[in-house]
C-alpha cells in the first residue's frame, strides 16, 4: 500500500508540473498557420515580410554552425555570433511551421544540440563589465533575451522532434538554461534578486522563462514568470504591469526603454492570451499593455522618439515597436490607427498571427490616421509621481512639439533633469536633449557599453534645458535620491490656442525652490506658434543660477556685444558637467531684452530673454575633457546669474 500511495503522489506531482500543450502556441498558432499557408500571395505586407524571414532562414539553414567561446561585449564576434544563432533558429522554426520544409527544423534542433553540448561548461562570462553576468553574453539581460526568441524556435519544431531528442535538449540545456536565469550559479546568486526584480531586465527574463515553460508544458515555470520565483506575488510579470506603467501607460525609464521593455511584455502577453485566455491579460489593469503602446507612439516626432533619459535614436520602424503594433491590433482590432503606423512607417509586420492579421487589415483598407496630440502622460504605479507632458497644435500643418519632463528620475537611465524641455518643429528637433553618450554595440567603444561620459555629461543637469544652481548635479548626483522625489505639477491646459503647463520642484537643490511654466501659444498674426517660458528660482540665500538652451543648429545673431574666444578656449567649469563645455564666447546681458538667434534647416529661431546688466551670457559647445572622442559636439547658449535670491 505504502508503494501505492507513493506511485499516486509522483503521478499527481507529474500531472501539476506538466500541461499538455499544443503547438505551435506562442507567436503561431496551428490554425494561424493554416490561414497564412492558404493566403500566400494575397497580403503584400505580410508576403514581403515572409520572403525576407524565408531568405534569411535559407541562409542559416546552410549555414555552419558556430558557437564560440564567450568573449566579447556588444558589438564583438562572440556576442554577435550568439546573436545570429537565436535569430537563426527563431527565423527557421517559423520557416518550419509556413512550408513544411524539413531543412528549417532539422537546422534548429543542430544548433539545440550543439548548445547542449556546450553549455554545461561554461562558467560567469569573463568581460566583467556587468554585476549580472551572463554565460553566453556578457549580461543576463541577453540570456533573457536569447530564451525569448529560442522559446519560439523550440515550440515549433516541438512535434519535429522525437521524445528522446526532446528530453535530452530539455533536461541538459533549456532547464539548466531557465534556472540560471533564475537565480544564477552557485559561487553568485545575483540573478534571483534580477528575476524577481522591477525593470525591463526582469520583464525580458520573466517573457523567457514563461515561454520557454509554454513551450515545454512546465506549466511551473509559467507561474514562476508571472508571480515571482517564490510564487508571493512580489515580483514576477504581473507586479511589473501593476508597477512599471503609470495608469496612462508611461513608464517610468522613459519613452527609449519603453521602446525596449515592450518587446517582451507584449510578446509574452501574446503567448499568455492563447495560453491562459482567462487571464484576459490585454485587459489587465484597464488595457495597461495597449495604453503603454499608445504612450510610446504618442512620444515620437516624425516618428523617432523623443529624447529624454537614456535615449538614441530609435523610432516606430524598430523591431521592438512592429511586434508592438502588430501584437497591440491583433488585441484591439478597433484601433485602425495602428494599421497607418505599419503602413507609413514600418512596412512589414511579424511573420505570425499578429502580423497576418495587421496586414489583413491593411489590405481591406482599413488603416485610418494616427492621431497625434497633446497629452498629460502620468508617471507611477498609482499615477502620483508627476507627469510627462507633450503640447502640440490642433493643426497639423505646424508640425511642431513642446515636451515638458516634470517626473520621476526613471530609476537608473534617468537623468538630472527636472522640470527640463525641449522643441520639435518642421521636422527637426529643436531645443535639444543630449540623451545618451554610448555606441550601441559598437566593440571598440567600450564593448558597446555606456561611456564613462554619460555618467559626467549626458546625465548632468548642466547638459539639460533646465535650471542648474551653483554649478552642481540635482540631487548632488545621486539617481536613488532623486528617485525618492518627483515634481508637483500645478496644472495643465491644452486649450486650442493657448497651452500651458507649471510645475514646482522642491527637492533637487537644497533650499531652493523652482518653478516652471511653459506656454504653447498660437498667435493669430505670426505664422507660427510662440513658446514662452518662466522659469522662476526661490531661496532664502544667494545663488548662481545658469539657464542653459541646448540647440540644433547655427549661430546667426547675439543682440548683445561679446568676446569670441579665436585662439584657445577654456572650459566653464571643472565638475558635474562643466568640464566638457567649451566656452567660444562671453558677453552681457542688456537692460530690457536679450535675443540670441540661430538657423536650423531653413528656419530661424530666436530666444529672447529678460536679464539685467549683470547677467553674464555664454555660447558654448560641448566636447571639452574628452580623451576618447566620445562625445558630440553640440551648440548650447547659457544665461547666467550671480550672487541671486
């Protein structure tokens, strides 16, 4: 009898672990694959993107296979070899499941087994440049990353595969695989504070584990993915929809990685909503997931999003934003507008169901305008921690935008710059901000990685269009101090004609008080819109108070005298900033009114401003203590008041 019981206990331990699954059920399903086989041929966008994924899958299905030791950054041969494999097998799988060709799905499971056999032998990855390495990249974040887009080649060549073949690749590489990215290796454990962690790193290791758990019927590890590893609730993805968007669909590191976090939250979301349709996970906290899909497109200009944090230049045709779109339409058909962003922007969809139904919609005609405008996107869990504000005119004749940052810090791709803005218009960006000094993947710029002068430069308050007290960084440089405060935010009106916007920062500078207000205003006898700006500075003390104004363009005219520095330049300061600044010129203010003008494109601009005789004004460039080249070298006109209350 003891035996008995002990046999029903395992069988009924087995049955929770194991879910039979059918497959392909995460990006494909088998009646998706069914409809896209039977409409070859009639969907230009989708067949477009099919050809390309079919070409780049006959490639690597001839391809040898390599995998070489780990050893490089972003950017080096064996990152980007690792890279290539995952691309490779997720590219073949889908070529598997559309045409039937067994060349696709005898490559992949190739490459799963050559994993296999090379996988246990690795230990921490010996770049050291990251305090969550991986085995395979230099951080686990592309681990993360890596499992995503393996989980999808696996599930379709799922059936391909014989049990022994299956149990050998699951038991000797994706489990061991999947726990490291739980919790790491035994000498560090540093990956369990990473999983169950809130930032886009654990929303890319969450996507992977759980679709890897789909894929493999580990229903455990789903519930892993989607409460945390202790299964509390704490962590895990759904803490992280409850806490990283603000009940607007912002997210709190910015609109960049936002572009970046929502890959693996709609992707995962996708594979959810086949597999637990009860979960209703498109809905979930009042449509979080399409909210921030809004959010992010709302935040672009021409396209390209807007800088702000950590940013580079990324737009609506990046990979991360087409499985957005396409996932987001396939959740919410009502939305046409997603449909023109494919159309206009994108032109090709994903090679799955979501992408098969955009590109029938698409072909029915049914795209209609995105439309663009003002908006008050909120920042926190609960929408209390400021906002991110976007003005732009009810014509979209102007073609033109005001930003406004009154929020959060953004955790650490944030930068010191509260209450900051900047200016878009006739297709250029205006009043700039710098967003981030690194080379993405480019080796022979720190392996890729961030340069040392994102940290001294693109972060610092004096690189931001906001106020910068006594020469130092908001905060004194401390991104969690600044993370404990956000601005208060006064009003905001977004009335035809005149828009507005005022906050009040208390925190950034000790013992003083700023506040802001920014006025969006079409004038009836000038062609185009004016922008008025107060910026209005409170202490009990005396201060030096520089306002900086950071520009795309040319210098064309300063209405008052100044001193153009023609043989040697020196920098305006030696720390938080000032180091990289070179000074070309120095002037003063006037009694009245002060106007620096500059060209950019064919359009003149011109800030005037309302200083005294003392105020001292600067045209400067960045680029200054910059051994390595790594900066641009960028305009910047600076006001500056002394000895001030």
């Amino acid at each position: 009898m003891r035996k008995l019981t002990i046999l029903l206990t395992l069988a009924l331990c087995a049955c929770t672990q194991a879910v039979q699954t059918a497959h392909p059920s995460l990006l494909l399903t088998a009646d998706g694959v069914k409809q896209i086989r039977a409409s070859r041929g009639k969907l230009p966008v989708f067949d477009t993107s099919f050809d390309k994924l079919l070409a780049d899958a006959d490639e690597a299905a001839v391809r040898e296979i390599c995998l070489p030791t780990p050893k490089d950054g972003g950017g080096g041969y064996s990152h980007e070899m690792h890279k290539l494999n995952y691309y490779d097998m997720y590219n073949m799988g889908i070529a598997w499941q559309l045409t039937g060709d067994e060349k696709y799905a005898r490559k992949v499971k190739d490459i799963l087994l050559a994993y296999v056999d090379f996988y246990p032998s690795l230990d921490f990855h010996p770049l050291g440049l990251s305090g969550n390495p991986g085995r395979i990249f230099w951080q686990t974040l592309n681990e993360s990353v890596f499992l995503v887009h393996t989980s999808v080649a696996y599930d379709c060549i799922y059936d391909y595969l014989s049990a022994e073949e299956r149990e050998r690749i699951e038991k000797e590489f994706l489990y061991p695989y999947t726990d490291f990215i739980m919790t790491g290796l035994p000498h560090n454990r540093a990956n369990t504070q990473m999983f169950n962690n809130l930032n886009n790193w654990a929303t890319w290791a969450c996507a992977g584990v759980g679709m890897i758990g789909i894929a493999m019927g580990d229903d455990a590890l789903v519930q892993k993915a989607l409460y945390g590893s202790d299964l509390s609730g704490e962590g895990g993805f759904l803490k992280q929809m409850d806490v990283l968007f603000s009940p607007d669909g912002y997210f709190t590191e910015g609109a960049y990685y936002l572009r970046y976090a929502i890959w693996p939250f709609v992707t995962f979301a996708q594979c959810l909503d086949v597999y637990s349709p009860e979960l209703k996970i498109f809905e979930y906290r009042d449509g979080i997931l399409l909210k921030a899909v809004d959010a992010l497109l709302q935040m672009a200009y021409e396209g390209e999003f807007m800088h702000f944090n950590d940013a580079l230049e990324k737009g609506y045709s990046a990979q991360e934003l087409i499985s957005a779109v396409d996932i987001a339409y396939n959740a919410n058909p009502a939305d046409k507008s997603l449909l023109s962003v494919v159309q206009d922007y994108q032109h090709k969809v994903l090679v799955s169901d979501a992408g098969f139904a955009v590109a029938k919609g698409i072909a029915a005609g049914e795209a209609e305008p995105l439309d663009l405008h003002s908006m008050w996107l909120r920042d926190g869990g609960d929408g209390t921690e400021g906002a991110f504000c976007i003005m732009r005119p009810s014509s979209g004749k102007l073609n033109s935008a005001v930003t406004f940052k009154a929020t959060s810090h953004g955790l650490s791709h944030g930068h010191f710059d509260k209450l900051t803005f900047a200016y878009y218009d006739a297709g250029n960006e205006i009043v700039t901000d710098y967003g981030a000094a690194r080379f993405l993947n480019i080796e022979a710029k720190y392996n890729g990685h961030y340069t040392h002068e994102n940290e001294s430069w693109a972060k610092s308050s004096i690189a931001h269009n906001t106020l910068v007290v006594d020469g130092q960084n908001m905060f004194g440089g401390k991104w969690r101090e600044s993370q404990k405060y956000h601005p208060e935010v006064l009003w905001h009106s977004f009335e035809d004609d005149l828009q507005s916007v005022a906050a009040r920062e208390d925190n950034a500078y000790p013992g003083v008080s700023f506040t802001r207000y920014l006025v969006y205003a079409t004038v009836p006898f000038l062609e185009y819109p004016l922008i008025m700006d107060v910026l209005k500075a409170e202490s009990s003390s005396r201060h030096q108070y520089d306002y900086p104004v950071h520009y795309n363009g040319h210098m064309i005219s300063l209405s008052v005298p100044y001193e153009r520095a023609l043989t040697s330049m020196s920098t305006l300061g030696n720390a938080n900033g000032y180091q990289h600044i070179w000074t070309e010129a120095k002037g003063r203010g006037a009694q009245g009114t002060t106007s620096y003008t500059w060209i950019t494109g064919y359009r003149m601009y011109t800030v005037s401003t309302a200083p005294t005789p003392s105020t001292e004004v600067y045209i400067c460039r960045g680029g200054a203590s910059d051994p390595d080249f790594n900066l641009r070298n960028e305009p910047m006109y600076i006001l500056r008041e002394k000895n001030a209350g």
